[in-house]
C-alpha cells in the first residue's frame, strides 16, 4: 500500500516542501521475531507508573501561575478596580473583550476616579488564555485565577458578564454603588502600603 502522506519516504527520509531530503537514525533491527517484538512493547507499558488522571472524581491541581478564568478585581472597601479604559480588549489578540465604560458621579460610584467599567465581557469561546490583556491592564483589576472548568453544552453561556468575573465581596467590604472609603483622592487607593490606614497615604520613597 502506497504511503499516502508524501512527505514521508521509506529509507528513513524526510521529503521537505523545499524538495530537499535529509536522513533521520535507522531504527535498530532486533532479532526477534515480530510477534515478539509486539508483546514486548505491551509488556514494557504494563510496568510503567500510569499517568491517567481519575478527573473530575479527584480534581487537577495547576500550577500556580497557570492561566485559567479572568477575575475583576476589588479595593480593599469593595469598589471596583476597572477603570473601563478598555486597554484590555486592544490588547487582546483574539477580540474575546467586550468593554463599555460609564461616569461615576458621587450618588452612584463604582469606582475611584471618574469612569468606571459599566459593561465587561468575556467570550471563552474566542480567549486563548495567553494573559496578554492583564499585562495591559493599568490597575491590576484583570487577573486571571487558575479556574479551568469553563466547559459548556451552549455558545451563550461561554460569555461571561462582569456579574461572573467580578472578585466576591471579602469580609470588610461593601457592594457598590459607595463612596470612597480609603480617602478623598483616587491616588489614595494606588500609593498605599497594605495594611496601612486609609487615612495614611504612602510617600513616594516608600513605593
Ligand atoms: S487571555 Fe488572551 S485571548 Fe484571552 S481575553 Fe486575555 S488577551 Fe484575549
Ligand atoms: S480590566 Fe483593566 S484594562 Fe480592562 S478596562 Fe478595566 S481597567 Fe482597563
């Protein structure tokens, strides 16, 4: 029977679209017969450690910077890090971001500062999970956590909403809309060491 990928050539050579040949190591010919040969690659295998994961009946432990769903980060008072700069989906290389910024005003204030990310999504059908828009991301509001369980039976339900990505509230926080808390300027919340007082903004030297 004829090999029907032409690339491949008996002989141990590889046909490159350029034409050129190269030679790959003749495997080493052994003196048993097939047969055995066969049964001595099945018995090889029954002695290795085996590698199959009893998935989802023991769940997969990642590693710690591995990429897996976003996550809208929060101040320590519960107001949200996004901006709505938007500056995530330029970043990103597959369009799978979707922001629409909004105004903040002082009766309804998600954010410090003056705008804030009104509309955020994410579409995991599109995300190649390479973490380029959390490099972008000037706050540190978008990172990503080590979720991999985004699998879905439907299209609709691999676009996340903020409402989905959004960090939860941590004891000591308060949902938005709220004032801001941690001082009257949004500097306040950027040149602060953690866990120092609200009211005790850091000096640049301490950066
Ligand atoms: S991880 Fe990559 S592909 Fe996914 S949303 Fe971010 S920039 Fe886009
Ligand atoms: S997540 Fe970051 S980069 Fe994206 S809109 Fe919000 S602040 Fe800007």
């Amino acid at each position: 029977m004829s090999d029907r990928n032409p690339a491949r050539r008996s002989g141990g050579e590889v046909e490159r679209a350029t034409g050129q040949t190269h030679s790959t190591p003749a495997a080493p010919r052994s003196f048993l017969p097939a047969p055995a040969q066969g049964f001595g690659v099945t018995f090889a295998q029954i002695f290795r450690k085996v590698t199959t994961e009893q998935y989802p009946f023991e769940p997969k432990v990642t590693k710690p910077r591995y990429h897996g769903r976003h996550v809208l980060n929060r101040h320590p008072d519960g107001l949200e890090k996004c901006v709505g700069c938007e500056l995530c989906a330029w970043a990103c290389p597959a369009d799978a971001i979707y922001v629409e910024g909004g105004d903040n005003t002082e009766d309804a204030r998600f954010s410090p500062g003056e705008r804030y990310g009104a509309v955020y999504q994410i579409n995991y059908l599109r995300c190649i999970f390479c973490g380029l828009c959390i490099e972008a991301c000037p706050t540190r509001s978008l990172t990503m956590s080590n979720d991999f369980e985004l699998a879905d039976d439907n299209r609709q339900d691999l676009i996340y909403t903020k409402e989905q990505l959004m960090a939860p509230l941590l004891p000591g926080m308060e949902a938005p809309p709220h004032p801001m808390r941690l001082g009257d300027d949004e500097k306040d919340y950027y040149l602060r060491v953690p866990g120092s007082s609200p009211a005790e903004p850091v000096t640049e030297e301490k950066v």
